[in-house]
C-alpha cells in the first residue's frame, strides 16, 4: 500500500507551540521532507527527532515532488515542513500536494501555527472575510496588477513582508490603497513580538524613522461597501446623464432600462434622470 504524506505545522517562532502530535509524527515517519535542512536540523534537534531528512524547496518542487512521490508509492509515509508554518501556505508544498492527489495518495494535515491567522486575529480588524496575498510579487507589472485589485477589496488583507522591503511595500500600499487602517505584527510568537495598530499613511511615517526589524504580517482594513459605492459613482461624475443613459443603450439596453441603471450607478432618483434627459 502507498504511504501518507503529513503536512506538518511547526512554530513560527516560539518552539512551545509545537504540538504533541506533529513531535510524534515527525518520528514515526520515514522521511521528512524540509524547505531549509540547516534551519529544520535545529527543531529536530530541540525534539530529539532522528528520522532523515531532505530537501524540498522552491528550485526543485517539480523534480523532488516526483521522487517523493515514488517514494510515498513504495509505501513510505513521509512529513511535509517548511521553515516556520504551515506548509502549502505561500511555500513549494503545493506542487507536491497536487502530485500526490494525481498518483492517488492519501494527503493529511498535522495542523498548528500559522503566521497569517495569528496575525488577523490579533489585529483588531474584521475577521470575519479576508483575503491572503502573502509576498507582494517582485516583478513590477504583476505587483502594480495586484495592488490595483486590492483598491476595490472589501475583506481585510493580510500580506506577509521582510524588514528590508517593508518602506517600500508601505510607500505602495499608501499611494494606491490611501488612508486605511493597518495592524502591522511583528515577529510572531517571539520574545520581541509587537502589534502596531496605526494607519498605512501613519507607518510609512513611522518606519521612515524607525528601521523596521524582524518579518512582518501586514493586515489591512478593507474598503467599506459604503465607499466602495462612493468610487462607483464618482467614475461616472465625468460623463453627463445623458452620455451616461446612451452608454447602457449602446450595450443593448433600452431607453427605460438605460435611465434605471444610470440612476442606480449615480445613487439618484430616476425621476432627476428623467428630467436631466428632457
């Protein structure tokens, strides 16, 4: 029969947080397979954990994914962990769940910390719909793309960021995102943990004096459905009521249909459209 494959939790920073049941995991099986052996070798060491160890990263999650595949078809059961979290969370560990499902191995989590939850529930923000973008891309294009998504967002937005890119991403955030409420948590779970409640506007000010420290989860109050109707109808002031009624009946719609969309999108009567058509 086919081994398992574990996604095994393990802290993200504090080593108290590890729980009972990924320590005695990661002992029985017979293979762990880990983001950084050199930084992974030190939890293993803490747990007195002797089961081999090798390599799964980011620059070989295509290749290793198949040789832990054939492995995990021999019959070993194998644990999945990545440098701090939950692997499979903006790590290599997808591509190797998704090859898994496709030989019809059996998937299974040893659930535990998880930088992004732990940061939304302590930052005083709603809880309730969030949206996960972890690292902002590093290629230009692509990362205006997404931060020009984020303006309309309406769930809170959890980002991760390092301490030498964290201006920058604060500087962005400010110019496209605006004056919104910000929880900026630092070193999670660690001795020197913070929680910064402030506005984006208000930390780039900060850290423009302060040289940020430690890996931070950034978590961003969304846009209100309120304002999020303020901006669609602020993309209509420039065109006139009537350009407005004719741009719905140049896409099909009659002249009744038009003027009702239109009042819709500019928070009016319909009876003050009318009267702008005559």
């Amino acid at each position: 029969m086919a081994g398992v494959l574990y996604l095994c939790a393990t802290p993200i920073g504090n080593l108290e947080d590890m729980t009972y049941r990924a320590v005695r995991m990661l002992h029985e099986v017979d293979l762990i397979a880990a983001e950084d052996t050199r930084n992974s070798i030190k939890l293993l060491n803490h747990f007195e954990i002797k089961t081999p160890m090798t390599s799964y990263h980011e620059y070989n999650k295509y290749d290793k994914a198949k040789v832990l595949v054939a492995k995990l078809l021999e019959g070993q059961n194998i644990a999945l962990i990545t440098d701090a979290g939950t692997p499979g969370i903006s790590d290599p560990g997808e591509e190797l769940v998704k090859q898994c499902y496709e030989a019809g191995i059996t998937v299974t989590t040893l659930p535990g910390a998880c930088a992004c939850v732990n940061a939304l529930i302590i930052s005083g923000l709603p809880t309730r719909r969030f949206c996960f973008e972890a690292f902002l891309p590093a290629d230009k294009k692509e990362r205006a793309r997404i931060l020009e998504d984020l303006q309309n967002e309406t769930r809170t937005i959890v980002i991760y960021e390092a301490p030498h890119h964290l201006l920058k991403t604060l500087e962005e955030l400010s110019d496209t995102l605006g004056d919104r409420r910000l929880t900026v948590c630092r070193e999670l779970t660690k001795k020197h943990e913070t929680v910064l409640r402030t506005t984006i506007p208000e930390a780039v000010r900060y850290y423009r004096e302060n040289e940020p420290k430690g890996e931070c989860v950034l978590v961003i109050e969304g846009l209100s459905f309120a304002d999020l109707e303020e901006e669609a109808r602020k993309q209509w002031e420039d065109m006139s009521i009537p350009e407005h009624v004719e741009y719905y009946m140049d896409q099909g719609m009659d002249k009744k249909a038009a003027m009702k969309q239109a009042a819709l999108d500019r928070g009016i009567s319909k009876r003050e459209i009318y009267q702008a058509m005559l």
